[in-house]
C-alpha cells in the first residue's frame, strides 16, 4: 500500500505553517461503484485520504478545497485560538482516523460558513466510510444529512456545483431519499428526470435514473403483493 501513498508539503490558510499531507497516486483499479457514486476501488480507500488536517492549528477540510480560506474564516480562527492541538493525521490512516478527519472538515466547515453542497460532499464521504464499516444506522444518518445540505445547494448554489450538474444532483437526491426510506418522494424526483427531455442529453444519469425508477417501483409493486389481506 506504501507505494500508492506519497506526501507533499502544504501550508494551512489559517495559520500559514507547512505541514505534510498524505495523498493517494491516481492508479487504483475500480472495484465497483454504487448507486450513490461511492467507488470501491481493489487496493485502498482513496476516501481515507480526502481530508487534509494541519498538525500546528488543527484545521481541517477538504483536500479539493483546503487552500480556499471559508467565508467565516475568522471565526475559525477566533476557536482555535490559544487552543493546544496535538494531532497528525499524516501517513496511512485507519478507518477510524478517516472518519475523524471528515468529522473534523464537517465541523470547521459548519463553523467557517461553507457552501451546503460542500458539507454535503463531506457527509456523503462520511457515510461511505460507515457503510465500508456495516454499520446502517451511522451511515442513514450521514445520509440524511447530506440530502439536508444537497436540498439547501439546490435551492441556492449555482449550476454546475463542483462536477454536478442540476439532474445529476437530482438523482442523488433521489438515490439518498431512497436509502433512507423516503421511496415516494424518490420515486417524484426520478420520475421528473426520465420525463424531462433535456435530461436525456447526459446519458448516463438519464439510464441511472431511469434504472433506479424501475428498481423501486418494482419493489413496492412486491410488497403490495406480499401485504396482508
């Protein structure tokens, strides 16, 4: 695994000092990719890695968006203040130590103000590592919180949000509503998908859509079959 892991020096926005963080080497071989867009790949779990944390002021955030200061940065900046941090995430990381850094990005990121397709980025990450991990009940959580923050971006963040565009964020909607149980406000959601002709101009979403709308009308359709007279 060492040979996929290299390290490079960043500096925090916040405090300005170098610190060293771990990356993942773009060659890993997928595995197979859920629904939900949540890659399995057969060496290690990039998501481990997604998290940059400074081990002087303890900062945490995404890697994509670390060296962005958040909008309240002062605000960070005011808590960590005066603040003892004893803490290194550098070097391979165990499923714990991942979900603790996101949790941390999570925090900094409600404090700092962040984008809410941006924290729920984060949550959906943070579920990833639960479902790795079996357990349903974290994970649904994680889930919902993402659809929380996913429903605020949509309503207020500009098209495209980070690599999404408005159906793609759409389908997730669905595919989190879908998982946490809420079938028939997933089923509305895909159901405005596959009956739009402009979603059909991206194809893979269109057939991710239009797949999971079966799936699920499919399901219910056996349980009214199995539901008691």
């Amino acid at each position: 695994m060492n040979d996929l892991l290299y390290t490079v020096n960043k500096q925090c926005p916040l405090c300005q000092k170098m610190f060293t963080v771990t990356k993942v080497r773009n060659k890993l071989q997928m595995v197979k990719q859920d629904s939900d867009f949540c890659t399995t790949y057969q060496e290690l779990n990039p998501y481990y890695y997604t998290v940059w944390v400074c081990n002087h002021c303890g900062y945490a955030a995404q890697d994509t968006y670390f060296a962005d200061l958040p909008p309240a940065a002062q605000q960070v900046k005011n808590f960590l203040k005066d603040k003892k941090v004893n803490v290194n995430f550098s070097g391979p990381r165990t499923s714990e130590q991942a979900i603790d850094t996101i949790k941390l990005a999570i925090y900094f990121g409600g404090l700092g103000q962040i984008q809410a397709s941006r924290l729920g980025g984060l949550y959906i990450k943070l579920a990833w590592l639960y479902r790795e991990k079996q357990d349903q009940e974290s994970e649904h959580k994680a889930l919902k919180m993402a659809q929380r923050y996913y429903e605020e971006a949509l309503e207020k963040e500009n098209f495209p949000i980070g690599n999404m565009s408005q159906y793609t964020l759409e389908y997730l909607m669905a595919d989190l509503m879908n998982r946490t149980g809420d079938t028939e406000e997933a089923t509305r959601r895909l159901s405005r998908i596959v009956n739009n002709h402009q979603a059909r101009l991206e194809k893979r979403i269109f057939e991710m859509a239009k797949e999971l709308w079966y799936q699920i009308r499919q399901q219910n359709n056996e349980e009214d079959t199995q539901a008691p007279v």
